[in-house]
C-alpha cells in the first residue's frame, strides 16, 4: 500500500441496499430517494419480492434465498437486524473505511421482510447492525440507511454535516 486511503486512490466501494418489498410512491419512498441523491458512493437498491401466499419459516426461507441471490460475489454484508450490535455513526463510518480500504469491491445492507431476516443471512453476515431497541417499519429504514450512509460518506471526507 502507498500510505492512501481508497478513496484518495480513486476506489470506490459499491453499496448495494437488497431488501424485501417494493417501495411504492409516499412519505417513506421520498426519503429514501433524497438521501440517495445526495450519496456520492456508487449506490444501488435491489428490491426482491415471494409473491406466493408463503408464510412463517417458509416464507423467510425464500425470501432469504432471493436476498442472497441478489448478493454481489464476495460482497461484504451487513445484515440490519434487531438482534444486532448498535453501532454509532462514526463507528459504522470507521467499519466502511476499514472494508474499502482493505480492498472490499461491494458492501450490501440487507433488510427482510416483515417476520425479520432467516438465519441463515445472520450466519452469511459479517455484521449484523440494529438501528435501536425499537422496531421500525421496513420502508422507514430504508430511508434511515440511505441517510447513514451519506452520513458516513460526509464524515470520511471531514464534512461538518455530522456533528457530536
């Protein structure tokens, strides 16, 4: 290595957000869409959807298998998930860093369904993240990642947007 980070070389880490559901037009899809227009990252949601009447453990199963179907090889992937680790923004800000300048080519936020992500994601995930104790609507975390991410993206370049 030259001593620069990825960034100052000119290497993007793609972002990928693969989710269950689609959004459709409201309050929630409006946030989503502004914070990504501010992402300078290389950004890119992939919605996956079971439209068979499934339910239970069969219905996470599958949605599992079209999320991880949906996962760039060799991505790293953090899984969102209530059973996971809070993390600060400047934690997460250090974790990206970390994987982008250790050569990562993709890092994919995946979220499930409504009855939560199969296990097998968790064990599939190089870091499962919670947003809090409390218990948000998908289509609302979408919109609370995408800003986390430019978040992020603003306190890797030394941006004052975020503030302690």
């Amino acid at each position: 290595m030259d001593g620069r980070s990825g960034q100052e070389r000119g290497f993007l880490m793609r972002i990928h957000l693969i989710a269950v559901g689609r959004a459709k037009r409201g309050p929630e899809k409006d946030l989503f869409d502004t914070y990504c227009g501010r992402i300078r990252w290389p950004f890119q949601l992939h919605e996956v959807e079971e439209k068979r009447p499934l339910s239970g453990d069969e219905l996470k199963a599958r949605e599992a298998e079209l999320l991880l179907g949906a996962l760039p090889d060799g991505a790293i992937l953090v899984a969102l998930d209530e059973r996971g680790k809070p993390l600060g923004s400047e934690q997460l800000a250090g974790k990206i860093e970390g994987w982008r300048d250790g050569g990562a080519g993709d890092l994919a936020f995946m979220i499930g369904g409504a009855d939560g992500l199969h296990e097998s994601i968790r064990k599939r995930a190089d870091l499962i993240l919670n947003f809090g104790a409390l218990t948000w609507p998908h289509m609302l975390v979408r919109g609370m990642l995408a800003e986390q991410v430019y978040r992020c993206q603003q306190i890797l370049a030394g941006h004052p947007y975020h503030r302690r």
